[in-house]
C-alpha cells in the first residue's frame, strides 16, 4: 500500500510539473546584447543572440520585438538578420496533446493570444515526425491548421512530409 501511494504522489507531481511548463505566468527569461524598452508603448526590442525561454518554449534569434497589451505579452517577433546563414528558431517542447515543434525562418511572428505562427522566408516546421517547407508557413497550434505557401516560382514548391499515425 506505501508503494502505491508512493507512485500515485509521484505521478501527481509529474502531472503538476508538465501542467506548470506550458503555463503562460511563468517567468520569461531573456538574454541578448542590447535591450530597448519601452513600458509605455509595450514594446521591447532585443538584439545579438537572443535566447527567449518560458517553460517549454525557446526563442533564437538575432533581434526579437516583444509586444504587450494592457501589461500582457501578445506576440513575439524573431528576426534573422543573415538570411538562410543564421535562421531565427522556434521551440515548444512536447505536451499531453501535442508533440514538439521546431521552426525556422527569416522571420518568425508568434501571436500568443491566438497560438499562430507565421513564418516567412525559408520556413520549415517539423512536429514529431512530419515537416513543413515553404516560402511563408502558418501554423494556428490550437486548431491544428496549417497552410504553406511557395513563392509562385517552380524552382520553389513547397514540401510536406507527413507520416501516417498509428491507430489507438
């Protein structure tokens, strides 16, 4: 009987701790060359190797723009300022419902309050096994609505790996 207990304290602990990581109060920690922010307008810009965290979301990129409203983080831009060299990255580790996503792209603009993703230039998304590549990418995590465009060039389609799911 210990045992179980044990085991049922423990599982309950987890479940608490995978629930806290994907909490949006989390603390957001920044790091980056230079900082400018502005507390009056919710804007803060970031620049030179900026590594944003919260729980289990990671952001890289050479400059990131923070935009609040009512003192409320509400969307994240994160730029590349050397093209395809040095892709800005977007990480969300995996949930109870939803596998880990990895984006790159020249610019990547995350809309909190709704869960999108916009990825523009050389954008690629990988979550779990399937990948998405395309000119521009969006991705509504909420919904699970994905649309990838090309440029309109035919050098330049647009690629998707998606792998079957095993039946449950």
């Amino acid at each position: 009987m210990p045992l179980r207990l044990c085991l049922i304290v423990l599982l309950a602990l987890h479940a608490r701790q995978v629930i806290a990581q994907d909490d949006p109060l989390l603390p957001i920690t920044i790091q980056a060359d230079r900082a400018t922010v502005s507390e009056s307008l919710g804007r803060s810009e970031y620049q030179g190797n900026v590594i944003i965290e919260q729980g289990l979301l990671r952001i890289t990129a050479d400059q990131v723009i923070l935009m609040s409203l009512d003192k409320v983080l509400a969307s994240i831009q994160a730029i590349s300022n050397h093209g395809d060299e040095s892709k800005a990255r977007f990480e969300q580790g995996a949930t109870e419902t939803r596998p880990a996503i990895v984006a790159t792209a020249t610019n990547i603009e995350y809309q909190m309050l709704t869960e999108t993703l916009l990825l523009t230039g050389s954008a690629q998304l990988t979550q779990g096994a399937d990948t998405y590549q395309g000119n521009t990418l969006s991705y509504n995590l909420a919904e699970g609505l994905f649309k990838v465009e090309s440029d309109g060039t035919e050098n330049n389609r647009i690629n998707l790996i998606i792998n079957p799911r095993p039946k449950q």
